[in-house]
C-alpha cells in the first residue's frame, strides 16, 4: 500500500495512508517502508494507531435528535422551511456542531491533565 511518510527518523515513522476510504496513521519501523513508500498492509496493521478516534468520544447517536430540535426550536419544521431559510437552518447545524466541539475540547483537556 502507498503510503505518505509525515515524520520518519532512523528507526521510525508516522505513515499516513486511505483504507476504505477514511485516512489513517500508524507509527511503523522505517525499514519497512519500500523505497517506492509502499508499505506491506500486514505491517501497516501491526503499527501503532496514531491519533484520537473523535467519533467514540462523543454520543453520535444523540446528534441526529438534537439537531431536529434545534431546528425546530428555530422554527424550521418543514422541508418548505428549510429550503426558504437556509440561514437558519445552517446556524441550527453550527450550534450543534459547536456543542459537540466543546464536548471534544472537554474530554481532550481531560486527557491531558498531568501530562507534560
């Protein structure tokens, strides 16, 4: 698998690469990258994950029921509605998308209390 080499020192590197279409980044040892930055999937797998899995932090399953009370809370309760104000419909998206950011920005505080 082609892979994208963000950081590499003599005996690591943090690859980035597209597995069924999500991005992904692994820490590998760099003499497993070919000299084409092919990288064997057997071995990008039994790399280390790099980065935060965003969605398990937060209840997704609640975004859906949020969001269609706050758009009715702004008065957007028909397609009609929606498509003569998209305005509003757009700042019923953001203050959701904001809500579910500050819960983002809380856990990750969170996670890097006492770390330094």
């Amino acid at each position: 698998m082609n892979v994208k080499i963000i950081e590499k020192t003599e005996y690591s590197s943090l690859v980035e690469y597209m597995l069924d279409g999500l991005i992904c980044r692994r820490i590998i040892p760099s003499f497993l990258i070919h000299s084409d930055n092919e990288v064997d999937l057997v071995d990008l797998e039994q790399g280390i994950e790099y980065g935060q899995n965003w969605g398990s932090m937060i209840d997704e399953s609640a975004i859906p029921l949020l969001l269609e009370l706050e758009l009715k809370r702004k008065g957007v309760w028909t397609a009609s509605d929606l498509l003569s104000d998209l305005n509003t419909a757009r700042g019923a998206v953001n203050y959701i998308v904001t809500q579910q950011l500050s819960v983002l920005v809380a856990k990750s505080r969170e996670m890097n209390k006492g770390s330094l």
